[in-house]
C-alpha cells in the first residue's frame, strides 16, 4: 500500500497522541497489555501486548470488534473473560473494551482488578481531552480498507479477502461506494451470510484434509459456489477461490447474477486485490 507523505505525517502524529494516552492508561493502572483498536485493526499496543503471539492477538481483536455487527447498538463497554497460553496461567483473565467512538476500543488484559467503573473512569480522563485527535484518526483510516482506486463488480455484496503467505486479511461488506451507507440491518445480514459461508469452505477443506491426510497435495478444493434456496426462492449466491495456496477470496453475490458469470467476476476480482494489496 502506497501512503502519501502528508498522510504518513498525519497518520504518525495522530499515533503518537493516541500512544500517549495509552501509556497513561497503563501507568495509572500499572496494567502491561493495553491496547487500542480500530474496527479489527490495532492502532497502537503496549509492549506487553504485542509480546503476546500473533494467534492471540488477531483473537482478541476479533473479540473487541464481535459485536460490531451482532448488535443493532454498539456497545459501550465489554468484560469478556479469556484464556491465553502465553501469559501466567494461574490467574483468570478478563479482556475489558471500552468504546471511545465509532469502532475505536481501548482495551485491557486484566486479573480481577481494576473494577470496569474504574477502567471507564481511567480511560475517560486520558482520553477525553484527545477526542479531536481520535476522531480524526478514525476519519482518516475507516472504512477505507482498500484502496480507493479498487473498483467491485456491482454483483458484489460483501468479500473477504485472505492472504494466508503474509496473514493478511481483509474484508467489505459495503463494496460499491455510494453517499448513502447502508443500514445496519443490512450490513449485519451480509455479515452472517458471509461468516457461514466461510466456516462452511473450512468445514468442508478440514474435512478434506482428514480424509486425505495420507495424500500430500492429492486433493485441494480451489473452487466452490454455493445457492441457498427455500422454498425454490433463491436468497444468495456465493463463491470460493484459492490460487497458488495462499490466496483465498470468498464473495457474496447478488442473487440476480448468472451463476456462470460468478467464476470470472471472482478471478477478476482475486487479480485486482492481489496486485493492490
């Protein structure tokens, strides 16, 4: 990805702010794992945070995000417990959220102390005078998870993009740019349809994999589209598509595409995200 010089200053500049406060917030609570979030994306951390595995970070940045998309209200404040192996395994830990705006959480791995009302309290005295800057940051980095010269097919309703060579992961559920923003109710159908989509293309390839475990490279399912129907009613159309291993899309289509129209939008697509991102 490509940054301008001016947008590389701005983007450290907010940082460094948003930094200061988590260091405030992690002294006062002389807590080691802070972090600060936005959407599923960490913004800055504490250095025991990112000593923490990748696994367990891109977890727990899926749990601060959950409810994004599962609530018609975002939620002020989370306290879900946790379970990390690569921290002292003798205490229950506890990952506190708090919501400063939009789908920017600041977040803390904790014992039994500090009580949430005083994690609230904290947070907003360091963060209060900052909100400016915070919201600015927001502006500037979401929801452009791709590049604005990345232009969808109109058949696309939502993707999600995987490059399992570097980890990297990314995902729309708002492809086509309009003025208008989709509703939440929409947004959150996209979600679900895509997220069972998903889990069934894993199901399926595990399946795979136990089945032909004694088979090296074998078998390897590298395309797939799914129809669901009810009553002979059509309600989505999806599709699979891995290249050379490491490269996974998985796209959900409007229900009036051709179904033999699919496997080119989504090879044309897989091309354009793989040369840009």
């Amino acid at each position: 990805m490509i940054f301008s010089k001016l947008f590389l200053k701005v983007y450290f500049q907010y940082s460094s702010i948003i930094y200061s406060c988590l260091k405030q917030i992690s002294d006062h609570l002389k807590c080691e794992h802070v972090c600060i979030t936005l959407s599923n994306r960490i913004i800055v951390s504490s250095t025991g945070w990112s000593r923490l595995t990748q696994a367990e970070q891109y977890v727990l940045t899926l749990l601060i995000a959950l409810n994004d998309y599962s609530n018609d209200i975002l939620p002020t404040v989370r306290d879900m417990p946790v379970y990390l192996d690569s921290i002292d395994r003798s205490h229950n830990y506890r990952l506190l959220s708090i919501r400063l705006l939009g789908q920017i959480y600041v977040s803390i791995l904790c014992s039994t102390t500090p009580k949430m009302s005083e994690f609230e309290s904290v947070v907003d005295r360091y963060c209060h005078l900052q909100t400016e800057h915070i919201q600015n940051l927001n502006s500037l980095l979401y929801p452009r998870s791709f590049h604005d010269n990345i232009v969808f097919d109109h058949n696309i309703q939502a993707l999600l993009y995987i490059n399992r060579q570097t980890h990297f992961c990314v995902s729309t559920l708002e492809p086509i740019k309009s003025n208008i923003s989709l509703s939440k109710t929409i947004k959150k159908h996209r979600y679900g349809l895509l997220k069972q989509f998903y889990m069934e293309i894993v199901r399926m390839n595990t399946e795979q994999l136990l089945l032909f475990d004694n088979i090296k490279n074998e078998v390897k399912m590298n395309e797939m589209y799914m129809i669901n129907d009810e009553d002979d009613q059509i309600e989505h159309k999806c599709y699979f598509l891995r290249e050379q291993d490491y490269f996974e899309l998985y796209v959900l289509f409007d229900v009036n595409i051709p179904t033999i129209a699919m496997r080119g939008i989504a090879k044309k697509t897989l091309l354009i995200l793989r040369k840009n991102l």
